[in-house]
C-alpha cells in the first residue's frame, strides 16, 4: 500500500499591499536670526605729533586806556574866588615878611619922611615900598617862585593848594587823578601868565561852563569839588 502523501507546507499569507501616506508639505525653511554684526576691532589711533612750542608772546604789561569817562564836579566860582584869597593872603604874608627882613637887615627905614616915619605894619609897607623901589622886584621875584614851588608840590603830592584844601577843591587831569609832577609845574607856570594878564586868565575860570581857567586850559587840567576816594 502506497504510503499516504506529505502534506504541503503552508503558504506564506500575501503580502499586504502598503498603503503610502502622503508626506506633510515641507515647511519652508526658517533662516536663521542675523547675528549681532561685531565691528572689526579698530587699531589704535596713531598719536599725534606734540604741538610746537608756542612762541612767547611780546606783550606790553602796561594797559594803555585811549578814552576814559569821569563824571566829577566843577568847583562853584565863590570857592575858586575864596581859594585863591587864602592863597594870596599867604603869599602876600610871606612877601611882607621878606620885604621886612631885607629892609631891616639893611639898615633901610622910611625915618625922616614926616608923619610916615611913625607909622607900622601895612602902612610902613606901603611906605617903605615907595621909598625904596629897588627891594620891590626882587620881592615878587622870590613870591613868584615860592608860589610856582608851592603851586607845583601841593598839586602833585595832594592834587591841591592849601586854599584849595580848605574850600574844598582840587586839581585833576582828564583822567580824574591828580596832575603829575610836570604837569603840575607846567600849571603852575601857566598860573603866572595869567596873572601876569591884569589877572584875567584866572577870572576866566568864574564865567567858562567848565569852570576852568587860561592856565587849566593850556594846561589839561580841571578843578573839582574834592573826592575823598580818588588819590
């Protein structure tokens, strides 16, 4: 008897069709965040050149002013009158004085001109004036001087005579301060010609505005009413 047959192997199950899904779209690449741009290091600046040395400078220390304004006030004609009389009472002393000396220290009187030879002070001056005319000129020669000296000193050293110190006054240039010792002697020089003029170059300083007079016109120069706070 014929042996049975061998049974098949079994059959693989059939594949399984697959089944693509469809792929998801591609997403649009996203670029990436721009990086901070870092500035390139930057070299150090090459140094500069040292300046050159700075010439020095030919300046003046003296500050010359062209113009300058002063606001003063001019001297009242009564105080100029009054000023001068001090001062001519002064000097008019010390003339007498003189004159007396020299008289004296010559053995000259007015004895034996009548009623005059009793006579003292102002009227032997007269007197002895008259009788001895050579004493005369060299008597106002000494005045003259004793007033240029007195003049010149008292306005540069305190811008004022004595008769002007006393009233209240005195003499300053253009710039308010007192006048300088030339030109204070200048002035003073001046004063003598005007009162060489009959006087009137000193009486033209009671009818000008300015208040100024022959020899402060010539001279640059002013008289005011006194002001402690300038030299």
């Amino acid at each position: 008897m014929a042996p049975p047959p061998a049974p098949s192997p079994p059959r693989p199950p059939a594949p399984t069709p697959a089944v693509s899904k469809p792929a998801p779209p591609a997403r649009a690449a996203t670029p990436p965040p721009p990086r901070p741009s870092v500035p390139p290091p930057r070299s150090a600046p090459p140094p500069r050149p040292a300046p050159p040395a700075a010439a020095p400078l030919d300046i003046d220390p003296e500050v010359s002013v062209e113009e300058i304004e002063v606001h003063l006030r001019r001297a009242t004609p009564w105080k100029r009158a009054a000023s001068w009389a001090v001062d001519g009472l002064l000097l008019g002393l010390l003339g007498a004085l003189l004159f007396y000396l020299v008289a004296s220290m010559s053995g000259l009187s007015v004895a034996g001109a009548g009623p005059s030879a009793r006579q003292t002070g102002l009227d032997w001056l007269v007197d002895a004036a008259a009788s001895h005319q050579g004493l005369v000129l060299p008597t106002l020669v000494v005045l003259a001087a004793a007033s240029f000296v007195h003049a010149t000193l008292g306005h540069a050293l305190m811008g004022a005579t004595l008769g002007k110190r006393i009233l209240g006054l005195r003499v300053v240039g253009r710039d308010g301060r007192r006048p300088t010792l030339g030109r204070s002697a200048v002035r003073a020089a001046l004063s003598l010609l005007s009162f060489l003029l009959l006087g009137l170059g000193c009486l033209l300083a009671l009818f000008t505005v300015s208040g100024r007079a022959l020899h402060d016109f010539l001279a640059g120069t002013y008289v005011v009413e006194r002001d402690r706070t300038l030299p």
